[in-house]
C-alpha cells in the first residue's frame, strides 16, 4: 500500500519536498540577515507588526522543521528503496538529500539567533548596571 502510494505520486511528493525544503532554506537565510525581528524570535509578541508576524512564522517553522529532520530519513529512506527503478530518480533523490541537510544547517542558525540575541542582552545590561 504504501508502495503503490510513492510510486504513484513521485512526482507529487518530490515537489512538495522540493518546495518545502526550499521555502524554508530561503525564509532561513532572509530571517537570518533580518536583525531586528531577532527579538520576537520564540517569544510572545507584544506588539504586533511585520517583524513580529514574520519571527513567530519563523517559530512555527523552525519547531516544525524540528520535527521533520528527525522522521524526513525514515520518509527519504522508503523513498529511495520504493523509488530506485525509475529514471532519473537517483538525481531528485540526491537534490533532496541536498536540501535535507541544508536545512539541518538552517535549523542550526535558527538555534543560534536566540542564544546570540540573549549574549546581547547579557551585554548591554552589564553595560547599564556597571
């Protein structure tokens, strides 16, 4: 059953794969070089506005995007086993896994803004009280 579904919809799952993995190493990169929305980056927002808007996504994605990166080898796995007959399937295979590991790096940096954020803080507040 399971089979006849990757089988069928290859093509289906490899863009919806492609796509996801895409938007999300793109939003990464943009939020990334977005250094005032840091500060809504896995927090409540006070304020509501674009930054806030765009660091709460980033959230939302950066927990699911978690959740993926553990089970996506399992999912890539039963993808290439089912998949190794068709043509030109071992190239989208290792586009994914490009992709696969590329948000790994982008969950990385996403992990790194709030701690870098709270050094910041640490910093400037140190500042003030001395």
């Amino acid at each position: 059953m399971l089979e006849n579904f990757i089988f069928k919809n290859w093509k289906a799952l490899f863009h919806f794969q492609w796509i996801s993995f895409s938007l999300f190493i793109v939003l990464t990169i943009i939020y990334y070089w977005d250094k005032t929305a840091h500060i809504y980056f896995n927090q409540n927002p006070d304020t509501i506005n674009s930054q806030s808007i765009f660091s709460l996504l980033m959230t939302y994605l950066f927990i699911s995007f978690i959740f993926i990166t553990i089970l996506y080898p399992i999912l890539f796995l039963l993808q290439a086993y089912f998949i190794q007959k068709k043509e030109m399937a071992s190239k989208k295979l290792i586009l994914l896994f490009a992709l696969y590991l590329l948000s790994i790096v982008s969950l990385f940096s996403l992990y790194t803004i709030n701690n870098s954020h709270s050094y910041t803080k640490r910093f400037i507040i140190a500042i003030i009280l001395n």
